[in-house]
C-alpha cells in the first residue's frame, strides 16, 4: 500500500470511528440535544476531529474522490476550533444528522474500498495476459 493510501485509509477510518461516537450523540433527539450543552460540546469537538481527519487524508486523494466537499468539511472544523461562540446548535445539529452520515458512508463504501482494492492489486503484482 503505498504511502498515500495508508494515510487516507487510516484518516477516514478515523472519521468513521468518530462518526459511531456522533451517531451515539445525536440518537436522544434534536430537542434533547439542543438542551444539553455538554453534547453540543462533545459534538462541535467531534467535528474538530473530522476536520483533523479530513486534512490528514493527502490532497491527491481528496482531488481523486471528489465526492464530498473537502475544503468545506476542514473550514467546518477550523470554525468549530476559532469561534465555537459563534455555532448555531440548530445548523450543528443539521451537520451532525445530515452531512457526517453521508461523509461516513462515503469514506467507507467508496474512498477505503477504492484504496483497499487497489492495494489488493498492487500487492498481486503486475498480471499475466495469458499468453
């Protein structure tokens, strides 16, 4: 596996990890969330380690797998890191239920399979034609 591929398999398993503690967060409900300030903190510092994350993943590779809003995702975490005065919980609560389940699934089912197939391939060496 090359050196890329390893950096953004383990990122966005990274991400996924974090997003099963922000599924865990989010599951009492909007209303509850919106009451208890200590999940809101807990979840503003989940997207701070996404945005880590995110970063991590080599700018090759966000560029290959333009699935997502990339800039959009580390923005986000450079926000919540800077001026986590200024998050409106409701447009968090929006994120944590509607784009971390998409940026989940997608690192999953698309950018980790991708790498891991692809290292699959590469490990094989390079193919015979049969001739």
């Amino acid at each position: 596996m090359t050196v890329d591929r390893q950096k953004a398999r383990n990122a966005a398993a990274r991400v996924i990890t974090v997003s099963e503690v922000i599924a865990q967060i989010v599951s009492s409900g909007e209303e509850r969330f919106l009451e208890d300030i200590q999940a809101q903190w807990a979840a503003e510092m989940g997207l701070i380690r996404i945005g880590e994350a995110v970063a991590k993943i080599p700018a090759p590779v966000r560029e290959r797998f333009d699935g997502q809003p990339w800039r959009q995702i580390i923005d986000m975490r450079n926000f919540a890191a800077h001026q986590y005065d200024d998050l409106d919980p409701g447009r968090v609560w929006r994120t944590l239920t509607w784009d971390i389940p998409r940026l989940r699934a997608y690192l999953g089912d698309v950018v980790i399979a991708a790498v891991s197939i692809e290292s699959e391939d590469s490990a094989q060496g390079p193919r015979s034609s049969g001739r």
